[in-house]
C-alpha cells in the first residue's frame, strides 16, 4: 500500500477512513433493519408483546413476592384488608372482590376466590406457549409442503395441493371440538406415540395443523414463482440436488414471507385456543389460559365483568400487537411485498 | 335421581311459573286468575327421557308426573304437603296384609288414555315388565315384587308377583320382603300404567305414550321442545273419582331447551318466556331478587351435596383417612360456590327428611387435624384422581375439592366429564382411577331408605349404573338398613333408627357430605305466582299454572 | 369456453377426491384414533349390553378397517344415521337446522362483506391517516374479540338492559318475516364482527397493492379522475380475492363454525346441533356434521375456484391447478 499522503500520478486518491463504509453495499436484512427502525408504531407494538411475555414470564415472582398464592389455590373464606376494612374475598352470595389498588387480589379474585392476577399470569404463560410451539409446527408443515409441492410441481404438487384443500375443507371449529374431546378422554395413541388426554400439545397439534393450508399456499405460490429465476435454474444445472437446492436457494428466500406468517400466526393460533378452550375442547385443567378463564367467567358477566374483560383485554392486545408489529416486519422486510395471508 | 343442569348457575333456583291455585283438597288460597292459555318455559337440558319408565331426573319428573299417573300419587301441595302418598288411578289406598307381603289395589272403572283407549288393571304389570326389558334406572326399586328378578333374567314371561284382574280392576302384588317404601315406590313415575301397545322395550321419549294424567304430550321434539296439552279423556279418570288429581288451569305447556342459562333468566324477566326449570344463574340472582322480588322466592329441597370416598382401594379405604378429609372440607366456603344458598351440613340426610339430625362429628375446618390423621394413618398411595362433571358450579366444586386435598399431601388429577355422562361413567366400576369425586343426590321419595338402601348399601353396588360411588359395604349397616326397611316410617323407634343409621355411617366417613341446596321460584308476570306450587318430589306443578287475570 | 367445461369437471372430480378423503379422515379421527372402545362411545350414556352388540354389527366394528369404513360411509350418505342417544336420525335434524343456519349466516355475511368492503376502502383510501390507523385497530379489536363473550355481553347490555332487541330464539320467516329480522340482528352483528375486521384488512392490504400496479398508473396518466381509478379499477381488481375468501367463510360457516353464536342466542341451526352433539358426546350426529360441513366447504371452494378461472382466463388456462 502506497505511504499515506503518496500521491499516485494521474488518480484521485482512494477513500480513507470512515468514507469508505459510506460506500459498502448494505445487505437486504439491514435495510430491513433501518426500514422497520424508521417505523415507530411497529417497533412499539413490538415491544408491547415483549412486555406481555415478559409479563407472564414473571408469574412465578408475583406469586411468591406479591401475592403470596399459587394460581390454583382457593381462598372462599378468607378476607383480606381492603381501605382499612376486612372484606371477604368471596361475598357470602358468591361474589368475587374486583380489582383495587392492594397487592393480593391485584385484579381481583374468581369465584373460587383464586388470585385474577396470578392466574392471568400463569395462564398467559399457556396460552402464549400454545400459541408459539402450535406457529412451530404450523410453520414446519407449511414450509416442507410448500417448499415439496413448489420444487417438484407436477403430480407431487396436485396431490400435495389436495392435501392442503382437504385440511382446508375441514370445519375447523368442528375437528377441533371433536378431537379435542375424544382425545381428552383417552389421551392420542398412534403406535409408539402416547400422548395424555389433558396434555397441552393435544391443542397444540390441532391448534398447528389445522393453520397449515393457510401458510403453505402462499409460500408455495412464493417457490413456483423462485423456481422459474435464473439462479435456481442454474443451481440446478450445476448438478445441486433438491435437498441442497430447496435450503440454499429457495428457503433464503422465503425466510422473510416466514418470519411475518410465523409472527401473525402467533396470533390466530392464540385465537383458535381461546374458542377451543371455552367449548372445553382446548386447555384441561388443572391448566389454565386466557381461554378457560373467559370460560370461567362468562357465568359472572354482570356481577363480575372484570373476570371476562381482563383476559379479553390481553387477548386484544396480544393479538393486536403481533399484528401491528407483523404488519410492521412486512413492510420492513419486503416494502413492495405482494404476500398476504388469506386470513 | 340426579338433576340434569347443563349450564347451571351456583343457585338452583327453579323458575317457578306457576300460575293459579293448584286444585286438589287443601291447598285453598289462590284461585285468583282466569282459565286458559298458555305457557311457555325452558329448560338448560331437555330431560333424560320423556318415557315414564325411564326417566329419573328432575327435568324428566317435572314434566310427566302431570301427564302418567301411578295407581297411588304424591298429593298436589306446597312443601310438606306435597310428599303425602295418595290414591291416583286406583280407587284407595291399598290392603296390606298383616305380614306385609300382600298389597291389594282396585283400579277406578271407566278411566281412559288420552287416546281412547280404556285403562285396564293389566297395564300396571305391564308398566312393571317395561321396568325391567328398558334396564330401567328405577328397576332396582321393584326388584323386591315376588317373580320380578326371574322375569328380568328370563326366566319367566311375566311377573308372577302380580296379578291383574282387568274385569274386576283387582291388581294384588306379592313381595318378596315386607318394606316401609313399597307404596312411596307406586307412586313413583315408573310404576305409571302405559296401553300394552307400547312397545315392551324401546325408549318412547320420541313417541310418548298415551296419557292418564290432566296433560297430555302433544309433541316431543328432543332434545330442542316438548309440548303439553289439555288431555281430553281426563275427565274419564276425574269422573271415576280421582279427586286428588287436579285438573290444569292452562291449555298448553311449552318447554324448550336453551343452553343459555343467563338468557333463560332474561327472558323471564322481560316476560318474554313464563317459567324456567332450572335456577336463575348466580350472576343475575341479586338483580333479580332486588327487582322482581314479587315473582322470586326460594324453596325448600331435599337433596345432599357430597363427595364419594372410594372404600375399597388406597387411599381412602383407610377410615382415617376419610375423616381427615371430611375434617378438611369447609361447607361454608362451599356455600359461596352456590351462591349462598347452600345449608351447610355435614350429614348424609338433608334437613325435611325423616331421621335427620344436626351433625356435629367434625367440627372445623380443621386441615392441621386432617394432616394428623393422614400422617397416622400413612396412606400407601397418595396418587388420586378427583372426578367432576363439567357444569359451571361443578367444575368450581372440583377445583376446591382438589386445592384442599393438594393442601392435604395428595397428588391430584382433576377429572372433568360431561354432565351427560358423568354419572354413567363413575357408575361405571370398570373405570379405572375412581379415587373421589362430586356427587349429589335428590330425593326419589321422602323416605330415608331411598338415601341408605340406594347409596350405602352393599348389595346396592352394581357393576354398571352404579350409585353407591363410594362402594360402600359395611356388613352391619347392611343388616340395619334392610331391618329397618321392613318397617314403616310410623312404627315406633324408625326415625331414631334412621338418625343413628346416618351417625353411624358419618363416623365410618363413607362419604364428605357438605350440605343441601335450596331452590328458587321464578316466574313472569303473567302467570299468578302466589298460586305457583312447588312439589318436594315433582318441582315445580305445571297443573298449578294459571295466567293472571 | 371449451377451456371452462374442462376446468369445470376437473375441479368437480377434484372435489370429489376431497370429500372422499375427507370422509376417510372423519372415519379414522372419529372411529379409530380416540383411544377407547367405538360402539361404547356411540352407544352413549345408557348403552347396554345388547345395544352394544348391535351397534357392533351396524357399524361393523369387528370387520377389518376398510370394510368399517364402508359401512360408515353407507350410512352417512343413505341418510341411515341415528343417534342412539336419542334415536333421532342424524340427517332430519341436519334438514331442519339448515334453514336457521343460513338465515344467520347468510345475513350475517351480507353484513360482514358490505362493512368489511367499506371500511377496507376507506382504510386504503386514507392510508396512514388517522381513519386508517382507527379503522386497523377497530378491525383488529373485532378480530381479537372471542365471539361467544361478545354475544354474552351484546345480549345482556343490549337485548335486556336496554330492551332494544329479543334476547334471542328462531322466529320462522314463513311465520312472522318482521319478528324473524327483529330475532336476527344481534344474533348478525355478533357473528360479523369477527368478518368485518378481517376483511377490512384484506381488502386494504389488496388495495394497497394493486393502487401500485402499473395499469392503475396508467389509469391516471389517461387522465381518469382519482375517485375513478380507485372505483373502476383499484376496487374492482382487490375486489376479487375478497369475494372468493367470501365463498370460502360462507361455506366454513354454514359448516358449523356458526356453533358459538347459535349456542349464545339459542337458535336451533346446525352449529347448535353439533354443540350439542359435542357436549354429550354423541358420535353419529357428529360425524354427519362434519362431512355436511365439510362438503359446503369445499362445494364453496369449487365454485369460487371456478368463479375465479372464468374472471382470470390465466388461471383456467394455466398449467396449475389454482
């Protein structure tokens, strides 16, 4: 390298220093980055599901240090000091204390005088793993069939297309109630695989399955589209077999359609489980989520409305902040993006 | 029998549409409202079955006891009144003989069914048969008619413990053991007289028989709608002097089913429906008391809320073990869970049952009590499953039920199964795991036997549609139930018999009662809710109904 | 329109294929997977013995697998299912729900496209602006919204506290058609709202695309007036996708997916059949349920698809199935 300074007859001097970054080619994931960066709402609808994670995480602390009860244990008969006077938690008539500013029975208590909070916590905790690990399954299907059916076209893809149209077929309402009752009672046994009846991944693999159309046809759609490019043909003629093809050339290009259905499939699965638990065909106890507690409280909606409206309000705002955020990612990450997700 | 409530409410308040005055003899008053009209109410589950041989729940009673007479009858009346056993289709009261074998009934002459044709004597054993081919819930009540359990194991073509006479109307029944119950058992749904063209084996809840009673079933649309009608050959049976039997004061009786329990409720306060089967739901109870207190009230019911104990296998076959449980259990907590209506008792009889007495055995709660027994005993198996049915108040109890006995060193499962088939399912004894759970119990008839002799005896446990959940089989308050059945309820010294029988099973904790439920009336304003009356066997009387003036 | 009659009977035996399928899949699911005996669950809540046994020839459940299939199937399509919980033929009380399911859901979808068309315009129309922002929220709130507690809630405060409309139950159209609508309304709205914010959303995100497509461009260089370009083109393209996820809501819907709002409102439709059906367990009308809702599933589905194909001659001609 020619001594700092050193003027090379005939050139202009080549770029020291901090100018030279300004000209680095910026990778696709940093524009992405500075896109969604740029878009405020998003980024704090974002961090409103991070603090309701976070929120749920937290429930074994409140539990211990706040509230000082578990989520299942009941307290019908107890009192607790609310503005100097004792009130019974549970009115003799069977009604439940509201919420209120005292660290017990922050918002209030059930009618079996459990803790709303802690509940709202514990139960957050489930419906949010049910919601992620069912998105899991939903995407690992969707992908596999998508990236299968898209690569292969011709019959592989007609008999894969009539397997989505037939999960798609099914009224989903329906199976979900229908198997999650039958296989509550005796639990799932198909050969080696035992699963118990009031196991969560029960509505977890309904839950999963049954989104599986609605994600593997667009990103099928996607990979039809990729396999005509030039450097998938080339990849191909370069004697790259399928396998390699479908992870090195297709599926990076598809991790942005993912990461957005995988973020607003969070949502519906959320959803699903709410309705499936309040037909007593999703989460059984001794669990509990947003969806059982809607349940519970659905009995007590004049003398009690907090019971119903503080897990409908998390449902809200979960569902809403993974959509505002997912819309935000799809912006962000594909500005002239023709995906949508049919639901 | 058991009640059928789906989306039942903690109270069970029992919508009283009642209108008018029911006729018969005493009850005077009322008889204010004009006759005619109709009514419609609903119900949260349509009834079990509308054939009188088969139906064992309230929902089910409620609607046929106007409809299917028995040769005796409870007496149409308020409370108390209302368990008194009198004529129905036959003509007295029965001669018994001395020993108390020989029940001898005459059939009234020239009554008929709703559809023409005449009631002959030969139709009660006939009702009986049907007992027994439909494997009927109530079957077990007749077994005790000489020749029934050769008829019900196939032996024999007919009961030879009853004979008919259709020229004389003369029905003479042989039992096999004298007993304090058989006439409150005549006078049960079961024993009701049904045209020998009904099919011998085969559920008519779809088709109903032919009626005897002042309604008819004009339309059975399970399980969505049933419908009541002014039966028009009544008068044949009025006529023949059945002058305990009132006649209704409405045309036409509609029950529909609606699974909204709240909605239920609703609808009655806006008058837009008359009356409902089931209570209000705890949620609208205060706003209903507070506002419609001029068609609200509650009632009195004989029933028992408890939690069998499973006798035979670990944990709870170890009697400390079960007292440390009934220790544990607090009834006044429970009493939240139903809404404050709930007398909390820790007896196996509920008040208003002959032979019941106040328990004081386990005073409490007292879980540090509960844990001392517990660790004396020292249980081999500490692993329970806690089973509950899947109605609102149930799954509430279920949930109490295992907090306290997690608080008490057991690991527990909760099992909830749907309402429809709880009971088959933990009647069932081939289910595995069946440790504890809920269970309730309302009287058949006001006799204590029906407590004892069906849900504590030994020789009550069946392998299937089972009762005696907690399996229950103690050799010597065997031999006391059964000493005590063939006597009357009237005989000196029964009652007091009755009270011991019940202390001495608490002390052997066979089970963790908690208390007796009270109902309530609920009707809308067209109906004459003073009139209303309210049976302690039937519920509510729907040939009291009579709309307002 | 060669082309047409060859797409039509493709996807006509396409559908076919489905259903058959399908009905393997409700025949395993129902009868095979659960782990516990199928004549017991059939039998229900009184079954004894005998009627054990006679369930067990019926349906044939000591026979090998496909010749139980069989035998299901036969009964389903022969209209041969009963319930033994009640001995009523599955297929009458299919027949007799019908009418009321789709009063409710055809009024109801009327509701839900006419609303979700017009706030989804209005939402890609000022989008970014507050209207939009609102009207995003407002849909996602009617998305997040379980239905059931909304029906709950719509009944209590609005059919009892203020009176303003029945609290619920069928009045038959052929009866009283005033009392019909007056029973109807809050029984459409509940179901609505869940459709209106999803399709408010498709409709904007749709809109939005295509107000970049070159030919919308082009619109406005010819001179055609904003308003117009938005109403002749922009809507009308966005339009399409919208209408076909119509068909396939309506016919999921009608399918039984109407369970929760019959149930709240008590009207007897297929939706609360089948809840009923769920809630004793009762397995034969169930699975009539099922292939019913399955088969306006996917009949919705075909007759989109070919309402799509004769729109978009690309997609008849294409290669690919759609």
């Amino acid at each position: 390298m020619p001594p700092a300074g050193a003027m090379p007859t005939g050139e202009p001097p080549l770029p020291v220093g901090d100018d030279v970054e300004m000209i680095e080619g910026r990778s696709p994931w940093y524009l992405a980055y500075i896109r969604l960066r740029r878009n405020k709402v998003a980024l704090a609808f974002g961090a409103l599901f991070i603090v309701i994670v976070l929120f749920c995480l937290a429930a074994p602390l409140w539990s211990h240090l706040v509230a000082h009860t578990g989520p299942n244990q009941n307290h019908l008969t107890e009192k607790i000091d609310i503005g100097g006077k004792e009130t019974f938690v549970v009115a003799p008539n069977g009604i439940p204390i509201g919420p209120g500013l005292h660290a017990k029975f922050l918002l209030g208590a059930d009618d079996n005088g459990r803790d709303v909070m802690v509940r709202l916590m514990y139960g957050g905790r489930t419906s949010i793993y049910i919601g992620v690990m069912a998105a899991f399954i939903t995407t690992f299907f969707a992908v596999a069939i998508g990236l299968i059916a898209g690569y292969y076209r011709g019959w592989t893809d007609s008999v894969l297309s009539r397997v989505l149209d037939v999960i798609w077929a099914f009224p989903v309402l329906l199976l979900g109630i229908a198997l999650g009752t039958a296989l509550s009672v005796g639990g799932l046994k198909i050969g080696p695989l035992e699963i118990a009846g009031n196991s969560l991944w029960i509505p977890i693999i309904i839950i999963g399955f049954v989104y599986v159309p609605y994600m593997a046809r667009p990103i099928r759609g996607e990979v039809l589209a990729l396999r005509e490019k030039e450097f998938v043909e080339a990849a191909i003629a370069q004697g790259k077999g399928p396998i390699r093809v479908m992870f090195s050339e297709l599926l990076p290009n598809l991790i942005s359609t993912i990461i957005v259905f995988f973020t607003l499939n969070i949502a519906n699965n959320m959803l699903l489980e709410a309705a499936l638990s309040f037909l007593g065909a999703g989460v059984r106890p001794p669990n509990s989520s947003w969806g059982t507690m809607i349940e519970e409280g659905s009995d007590r909606i004049v003398t009690a409305p907090h019971l119903t409206l503080v897990p409908v309000l998390m449902i809200v705002l979960t569902v809403l902040a993974l959509n505002v955020f997912g819309d935000g990612l799809r912006d962000a990450l594909n500005p002239k993006a023709k995906i949508r997700m049919e639901h | 029998m058991r009640n059928l409530r789906k989306i039942a409410a903690l109270a069970m308040a029992t919508a009283l549409a009642a209108v008018g005055l029911a006729a018969c003899g005493d009850s005077g008053g009322g008889g204010g409202g004009k006759e005619g009209g109709e009514v419609a109410g609903t119900v949260t589950s349509f009834p079990d079955y509308l054939d009188p041989q088969l139906s064992y729940t309230l929902e089910g009673w409620e609607g046929i006891n106007n409809v299917y007479i028995p040769l005796l009858t409870y007496q149409h009346g308020n409370g108390e009144e209302s368990t008194k056993v009198v004529p129905g289709l036959a003509e007295s009261m029965p001669d018994i003989s001395p020993d108390g074998l020989t029940y001898t009934f005459t059939l009234r002459k020239g009554m008929k069914y709703s559809d023409g044709t005449p009631i002959k004597a030969s139709d009660f054993p006939y009702a009986i048969q049907r007992l027994f081919k439909l494997d009927s819930g109530g079957a077990p009540f007749y077994e005790a008619i000489a020749g029934a359990t050769d008829y019900a194991d196939g032996k024999a073509d007919s009961i030879s413990g009853i004979q008919a006479d259709d020229q004389t109307g003369k029905i003479v029944v042989q039992l096999e053991h004298s007993s304090g119950t058989f006439l409150n058992e005549v006078a049960l749904m079961f024993a009701a007289p049904v045209p020998q063209s009904t099919p011998l084996d085969k559920d008519q809840t779809s088709t109903p028989p032919p009626a005897s009673g002042t309604f008819m079933i004009s339309n059975s649309d399970p399980p969505n709608s049933y419908t009541l009608e002014k039966n028009p050959q009544f008068k044949t049976v009025q006529d023949a002097g059945a002058s305990d039997l009132p006649e209704a004061h409405v045309d036409k009786v509609t029950v529909t089913q609606n699974k909204n329990q709240s909605a239920q409720a609703q609808a009655i306060e806006q008058n837009q429906s008359d009356f409902m089967v089931d209570p209000p739901p705890a949620d609208l109870l205060p706003d209903i008391q507070n506002t419609y207190s001029d068609r609200f009230r509650f009632q009195e019911s004989i029933n028992t809320y408890y939690f069998w104990l499973n006798n035979t296998k670990p944990p709870f076959d170890n009697v400390q073990v079960r007292q440390a449980v009934n220790y544990a259990i607090d009834p006044a907590a429970l009493n939240r869970i139903f809404g404050g209506r709930l007398h909390p008792s820790q007896a196996i009889l509920p008040p208003g049952m002959p032979g019941y007495e106040e328990s004081n055995l386990y005073p409490g709660p007292d879980l540090e009590k509960a844990k001392a027994l517990i660790a004396q005993a020292h249980p081999s198996d500490m692993d329970i499953t806690v089973w509950t049915d899947d109605e609102p108040d149930r799954k509430r109890i279920g949930a109490y039920y295992q907090d306290v006995l997690n608080s008490l060193g057991f690991q527990t499962t909760l099992k909830i199964i749907g309402g429809d088939v709880y009971f088959t399912t933990i009647g069932n004894l081939s289910t595995p795991d069946l440790d504890t759970g809920f269970a309730d119990w309302f009287q058949d008839y006001p006799h204590p036997n029906d407590f004892f002799g069906i849900l504590l005896a030994g020789e009550s446990i069946h392998p299937t549609n089972n009762q005696n959940f907690s399996q229950t089989d103690i050799p010597d308050l065997n031999k006391q139930i059964s000493d005590l059945d063939t006597k009357q309820l009237t005989d000196p010294g029964v009652e007091d018999g009755y009270a011991a029988l019940d202390k001495s099973f608490m002390e052997q904790a066979v089970w963790a009662p908690y208390g007796n439920e009270k109902f309530t009336t609920f009707t809308s304003d067209r109906v004459a809710f003073d009139d209303v009356l309210f049976s302690l066997v039937f519920n509510l009387d729907y040939s009291s109904f009579q709309l307002t003036d | 329109m060669e082309g047409m009659g060859r797409f039509i009977i493709r996807r006509l035996v396409g559908m076919a294929a489905v259903l058959f399928v399908i009905s393997i899949l409700v025949f395993l699911i129902f009868n095979v997977i659960p782990n516990s005996d199928p004549a017991q669950r059939i039998g229900g809540k009184n079954a004894n013995p005998e009627l054990i046994a006679r369930i067990n020839e019926d349906w044939g459940f000591n026979d090998p697998l496909p010749q139980q299939y069989v035998s299901t199937m036969k009964k389903v399509f022969t209209g041969d299912l009963v319930s033994y919980q009640n001995q009523r033929n599955v297929s009458d009380q299919i027949e007799k729900g019908i009418p009321v399911t789709f009063s409710l859901c055809i009024g109801a979808g009327i509701i839900w496209l006419l609303l979700g068309i017009v706030f989804g315009y209005l939402s890609a129309v000022k989008a970014g602006q507050a209207t939009d922002r609102s009207l995003t929220i407002l849909a996602l709130i009617g998305i997040s919204l379980p239905v059931f507690w909304l029906g709950l809630v719509l009944q209590y405060y609005i059919g009892n506290k203020l009176g303003l409309f029945p609290i619920g139950d069928y009045v038959k159209f052929t009866e009283d058609p005033l009392q019909w609508v007056n029973h109807l309304i809050l029984p459409w709205f509940t179901l609505a709202v869940l459709f209106i914010g999803f399709y408010s959303r498709v409709l904007r995100s749709n809109m939005l695309d295509v107000m970049d497509e070159d030919y919308v461009r082009t619109a406005r260089a010819k001179g055609l007036s904003e308003r117009q370009v938005r109403l002749k083109h922009v809507l009308r393209n966005s339009l399409i996708p919208v209408i076909t996820l119509f068909g396939l809501d309506f016919g999921a819907v009608i399918g039984g997916g109407a369970i929760l709002t019959e149930t709240v409102y008590n009207l007897p439709g297929v939706g609360q059949y089948a809840g009923q059906s769920v809630a004793s367990l009762d397995l034969p009308p169930l699975i009539g349920i099922t292939m019913f809702g399955a088969f306006f599933i996917v009949f919705f589905n075909t007759i989109v698809d070919i309402v799509y194909a004769y729109l978009d001659p690309r997609i008849r001609l294409g290669a690919q199935a759609a």
